[in-house]
C-alpha cells in the first residue's frame, strides 16, 4: 500500500477497528478516546467532530490541535516497521496511534502508554 492511499483511509472507519480491538483485550472505547486525544491534542468534541465528518488520516493529524511533544518516546516495531526509523512524518503518526491502540490492547498501563 503506498502512502497516499494511507493518508486517504477514513479515520473514522479504522477507528471502531482500534475499539474492537482494544475491546477485545478487556479495555474500553473511553482508554481508545484517551490515547487518541493524549496524542493529537483533539478535545472530546473536537475527536467527535473528526469522526462526523469523516476526515481522512491526512486531515485528523493536519487539523490536530498539537501532537503531544511525548510521542517521540514511542518507539518500537508496528506492523513490521520501526517506529521511529520511519522518515515520513504522517506515516509516523499514523504509526504512533496504532502503536497506542497496541499497547492498550496488550495490557500496558495507562501510566506507561502515556509516557508519563
């Protein structure tokens, strides 16, 4: 899949995805909605906002009020790439939030999701 096709993808289609599978491992839409908003900076009604009007991956990160300055302390492999050896900023963004979404599936504490 080349990058432009990633970019296009609808934010709100992969977003009931990262709940599943969060919900899958015993977490809740609300732990999705903390990560997600800890990241780009979105407000509940702004994330909502987002959703409604189907923004595409390129808009939700373009339109994020500011990506929290922690996130360069995600690192590790998602979907086979290296966090932080990707040199495409919105690809790495994109990539942080799935890495999000992973770590709260796989149990991690919200403590250190959050990098705090």
């Amino acid at each position: 899949m080349n990058n432009e096709r990633i970019y296009k993808l609808l934010f709100s289609s992969v977003y009931p995805l990262y709940i599943q599978k969060a919900e899958k491992k015993g977490r809740t839409k609300e732990e999705v909605d903390t990560v997600t908003k800890w990241l780009t900076g979105y407000s509940d009604e702004q994330l909502k906002a987002q959703i409604e009007k189907k923004a595409d991956f390129e808009t939700f990160f373009a339109e994020a009020p500011e990506l929290n300055p922690n996130a360069v302390k995600i690192t590790g492999v998602i979907c086979g790439y290296r966090i932080e050896e990707i040199e495409e900023p919105l690809i790495q963004k994109i990539r942080y939030l799935d890495k999000l979404v992973d770590e709260l599936a796989k149990g991690k504490t919200m403590e250190k999701i959050l990098r705090t």
